[in-house]
C-alpha cells in the first residue's frame, strides 16, 4: 500500500485568496467527496441497464433509513443515522470499492480504508474533521443502534436491488445462497422483520434459480 498522498481536485482550480481558510478547507472537502459519484459498485441499478456508483449507493441507504425506521428492535436517531450512511462509503474514494464476495479484495480492506480515512477527513477543519472520523469509526464498529442500523441498511440495499436483477451479484461464481444468507445476516442485528423479509428474498430467489445452492455433502 503506498504511502503517497493524494493531490486534492481543488488544487486544479484554487480558490479565490481571499476566501476564509476554514471555509476554503470545507469547499476542498466537497470538491474531494464529488470522485465519490466515480466510483463503481458491483450492485445493478433497477431502474438502468448499469451499475450504481457509491454516492447513488449512499443517498438510497439514507432514504432507506427515513423510511425503514419504524421495524428498527430498539430506538435510534435517525438524523444521526442518515448522517452515518451518507458517508460510512467516503474512504473508498481513495481505497476503492471491495466487493462483499470478494475474499480476496477482503484481505487488506481494513488496512486500506484506515489509511484513506486518515488522509480524506483531514482535508476538512480540525474539529469538523474529528467528528467525521468518529462519525465513520461508529458506523464501521457497530456499537450503538444508530451504527447498527446503518449497517443494516447497507446490506439490506443490495439485496433488494440483486431481487430486482433476478439474481445480480448473487450469481458471482462460486457464491451460493448460503453464503449470500451469511453475509446479510446482520440485518438482524437491528431489525428481526427486516432480516425475516430480506431472508424470504433469498430463499425464493435461490428457489427460483437466481443464486447457487450449495452442493449436497456426499
């Protein structure tokens, strides 16, 4: 992994001079989040013949959260929620997007995902980019209802979006059903309906020929 820091958009058209510095950091703080829109998911959409790209991916899960919250098991805020959502996927604007079934990929997806963090929240004022960092750091730790809800919503969305492909990533050689079940089964973590609901999605989709089953042991 390469230690080298990333040269920020913004310094291909620098601002003004006399603009404030904080706000100068917050304004190169978006023009750096906008590479988030480049970059691709494994996820089809169900309204176009492609794949979605991260901020499409982020702005869904937030919808999902205003909509879904009333089958979350405990209580949460949900405005603290959106706010996980929105940019728990920010780091792979530097890291990349690692595939939920790719074990390979997987390996140094910790590592990597640091790494960007350290580098792209710093872009922002001191304490704006503390309370970013911790904001991710919540959401990749699962500690509260809010983080666990986010989480939920971020393996509950390709699912759905997989049920509308007939299939999508579940068809990934060498994946099966099984493993599809074991990779969504923390949606339970924050709502037994909606993991009850995503569970039936996969049971008939592999019933209906979509994903793999595992083979029988002999």
């Amino acid at each position: 992994m390469s230690d080298e820091r990333h040269t920020p958009l913004a310094d291909r058209t620098p601002f003004p001079d006399d603009i404030d510095e904080r706000l100068r950091a917050q304004l190169t703080f978006l023009v750096e989040v906008d590479q988030l829109k480049t970059v691709l998911r494994q996820s089809p959409l169900a309204a176009a013949d492609r794949r979605e790209n991260d901020a499409e991916h982020s702005w869904h899960l937030a919808m999902m959260v205003v909509v879904l919250a009333e089958h979350s098991d405990r209580p949460f805020d949900v405005g603290h929620t959106v706010q996980l959502v929105l940019l728990h996927d920010l780091v792979e604007i530097y890291a990349g997007d690692t595939p939920l079934y790719d074990s390979a990929a997987g390996v140094d997806q910790r590592a990597r995902e640091v790494a960007a963090a350290d580098e792209l929240f710093t872009l922002l004022p001191a304490d704006q980019a503390q309370r970013m960092r911790a904001l991710w750091d919540e959401f990749e730790e699962r500690r509260t209802p809010e983080a666990r809800f986010a989480k939920a919503m971020d393996r509950l969305q390709p699912l759905l979006l997989n049920w509308m492909a007939r299939g999508g990533t579940w068809r990934t050689p060498g994946v099966t059903a099984d493993d599809v079940r074991a990779r969504k089964a923390v949606i339970g973590d924050a709502s037994a309906s909606l993991w009850e609901a995503g569970r039936r999605l996969i049971d008939e989709g592999e019933a209906r020929g979509w994903s793999r089953s595992a083979e029988p042991e002999a």
